[in-house]
C-alpha cells in the first residue's frame, strides 16, 4: 500500500514540478548556487582580512 501511494505522490510531483518550470523534454532549469556570503556581500574584504 505505502509503496504504491508513494509511486503516485512521486508521479504527481513529478508532473507537477514538469508543468510548473519547464515543458516535458527540456533540462530542468536551476539558478546558479549563490556565492559564499562573504564573497558576495563585500567585494574581497574577507579576503584581505582573513590574509592578513
């Protein structure tokens, strides 16, 4: 029973997620991973700082 429920949340997800982002057959499209905090917050301080 379980398995077969969890078969069909998966398809259901699966189609949900296919309908939502992108159409059937195209790669699923993710943003690039945000860059660590400190990087991205202030341009190479962190840097200098932790060098130093």
């Amino acid at each position: 029973e379980l398995l077969t429920d969890l078969a069909k949340a998966r398809r259901k997800k699966k189609k949900r997620h296919n309908s939502l982002k992108t159409p059937p057959g195209s790669p699923p499209h993710q943003p690039p991973p945000p860059p660590p905090a400190g990087l991205s917050g202030t341009s190479g301080s962190p840097r200098s700082f932790r060098s130093s």
